[in-house]
C-alpha cells in the first residue's frame, strides 16, 4: 500500500506521525510519500521539500510568499498525479493541503482524506460543501463533527482528539514541581497568556493587572508562567510590571524533554489557570486544572467575528462537554477586574469545571484506543 502525505505545520506533522505509526502497525508493508516534518520523518517520511515553507499565519505573512507558495501547491499535486498513490492523506493546513485535492482530484482519481475537519460549527458553515468536492473521507477530532461533514456528502469519521494521548504529570511530579519552586502548599495561579507575540502583547498587561485581585484576597498567592520559546523574552518582559513576582518557564534554558515534564508539572500542579483562548483549554482539561479564558484583538476584528460566529462560547471544554462553565472574557469584555472576579469564583467553586473537564476528556477519547491508531483504523475501513 503506497501513501502520500502532507502536513504543513507542527500540530499536522504530530497528527500525521500518529497516524502512520498506526498505519504501518496495521499494514506492515506500507510506504509513504509526500511532506512532513520532524516527527514524520521519524515514522520514514522522506519529506519532498521543508515542510516549514508551508509554516505561514496571517494576511501578511503570505503576501510576500504567495507565488512560492502556489508553485508548491503546483508541484505537490503534480508529484501525487504521477505518484498514482492508493491514497492522499493531507493534514489540516487547508489553504494548502485542498488546493493541492483540487488538483489531484482533477486529474486523477485518487482518494483523498483529509485529517481535521473544518470548524464549520464555529463559523463559515459553507466550507464543508466546497471540500465535499475534493475530498471522500474526514476524520474528526470532536465527536459532534461528523453529521456536519456527512451531510455534504463526505464520510466522517471520529477519531479522537490528540490531546488524549499526551503524557499528564503525577501527583508525586507536581508535588516534586511545587517543593522545587518553594511553593509548598500556597494557590498557584498558571498564566498562559499565548503563543504568538501580538498575543503575549496584547494579554501581558491585562494578565497582570487581573492578578491583583487575586493577590488581595490570597496574599500567599504563587504565579507561574510556562511561555512559549518563540515569545519567551516578551514574556519576561511582561512580568517583570506584575503585581507578584511570577516564575517563567523558558524552555530554552533547557533540552526538550525536560523542558516538557517541567511544564507538565506546572499544569497537575496549579490549582486555576488564567489562559488566552485557544487548544490550551484542552490541555488544561487534560491536567484537570480548572481555568478562566480571556482573549482581546482588533475592535474590527472582533466585531466581524462576532457576527459570523454560530456558537456562544469559544472554550473547547464547554463545547465539548455542552455545558458553559469555564467563564470567558472575550474582546471587549477582556477587563483585569473582571477576569480578576473571574479567577476568585473558580477558585472557590472548582467542582462544576472538573466535573466538565472529566467529560469532556471521555468524549474525546480519553482511556480508549490511542487516536492515531483509531485514525488509522478508519483510513483503512473506508478503503
């Protein structure tokens, strides 16, 4: 069995090393083709370019590399027509990954799977219906996705949230983390104010500010700061105006597996996260840590997205477990004293967080078969 595959960033190349893993586990003799990165490669890929030109966010970030982009999209569809595969798999990224079906599906009749369905729920419902044109199979990360693919035409597969299968620290792991940092049995406050800099830009202060509050009522209050190492000096910039002196975990100060078990750690160990909205609620969830999400941007930008939106709340774990307990504070609402009530609410009442946390990680797959297994499964069932 021969596969071309493609990924475009690091989450899709996590995904996408999963899922050959499980392939090959089930098909010994298969082969694979196509894009990846580091982690795919692990699994055999040889990649047919860096995946990391594929690695671009933004309006602004593309413009400048556009026609090199297009020309990857051109070729990569190319190399998959003369491939002649018995399947393309592409790996979220979709302004990539279905240009590239379009293409394929044009001029050949290869199956095409595409791994991350689009959150039509969210915004944008007609997106479903232009992929039913280049693709035959989804396979879903949340369990509500597939009647929303199904209906277009496509077959759906849930296949569970990867975040099921990430390591989670131990009690003696986050004890150990707290006798390390000298917090002994004093509230730890987790601040996870984003992984891009315009976040970390945006969020610092207000993150800062929505602290005191907290300080005020509990003045043996800890705060700790995993940040990202793309932003990790904006950070450090950031706390250092806090109203408490936060410790940053800069996982460039050490290799990357420690680096890992050390923010593991962080997350069993806290007893509340404030976070910028995005998967981190998930991970979160998956430490069972209870949280409040706040997030801001462009006026304008959350205007528009306000108005397209089809869902009331943004959180995961509140989709996911249909209940609306973790609070947001979002655009407008993103306000240091409000957020800082928020925090002080969780804190006494963490009962109802857990509760959905727990049921959220259930139907998300967590204790069952691993996701790029069932992945993998569904792949080869759908042949």
């Amino acid at each position: 069995m021969r596969v071309f595959i493609i990924a475009g960033e690091p989450s899709g190349d996590r995904l996408g090393a999963a899922l050959m893993a499980g392939l090959r586990q089930l098909v010994p003799e298969i082969s694979f083709d196509g894009i990846g990165g580091t982690e795919m490669q692990a699994q055999g890929l040889v990649s047919r370019f860096p995946m990391a030109e594929l690695s671009v966010m933004g309006i602004a970030e593309i413009l400048p590399k556009y026609r090199a982009l297009m020309a990857r999209i051109n070729q990569t569809a190319v190399d998959v027509i003369e491939a002649q595969p018995d399947l393309l798999i592409t790996i979220d990224s979709p302004d990539f990954s279905l240009r590239v079906a379009k293409r394929v599906k044009a001029s050949s009749d290869v199956r095409t799977v595409h791994y991350v369905a689009p959150t039509v729920w969210a915004w944008r419902p007609g997106r479903a219906r232009k992929m039913a044109r280049m693709i035959d199979h989804v396979l879903a990360l949340f369990p509500f996705e597939p009647p929303l693919m199904t209906v277009d035409g496509m077959v759906c597969d849930f296949v569970g949230h990867p975040v099921v299968a990430e390591p989670q620290a131990t009690a003696d792991e986050a004890r150990a983390f707290r006798a390390r940092h000298g917090i002994g049995t004093a509230p730890l406050l987790l601040v996870l104010p984003g992984s891009r800099r315009g976040e970390v830009s945006r969020l610092g202060a207000i993150f800062g500010e929505a602290i005191a509050p907290v300080l005020a009522r509990h003045p043996d209050l800890r705060v700790v700061v995993p940040a990202a190492a793309p932003v990790a000096d904006l950070v450090q910039q950031a706390v250092a105006g806090w109203p408490v002196k936060a410790q940053v975990l800069d996982p460039r100060a050490q290799e990357a597996e420690p680096a890992a078990l050390e923010k593991r750690a962080a997350f069993s160990a806290a007893d509340v996260a404030l976070a910028a909205s995005g998967t981190v609620s998930l991970e979160l969830a998956a430490a069972r840590t209870p949280m409040v999400v706040a997030y801001r941007m462009h006026w304008l930008s959350f205007r528009i997205i306000r108005a397209m939106a089809l869902i009331d709340t943004v959180t995961l774990v509140n989709l996911v477990s249909e209940t609306r307990v973790v609070p947001e504070f979002l655009g407008p609402a993103c306000q240091p004293r409000a957020i800082g009530a928020g925090l002080l609410k969780v804190m006494a009442e963490p009962q109802a967080q857990r509760a959905a946390m727990e049921l959220t990680m259930q139907r998300l797959g967590e204790g069952g078969e691993a996701p790029g297994l069932r992945a993998a499964r569904a792949v080869l069932a759908r042949l």
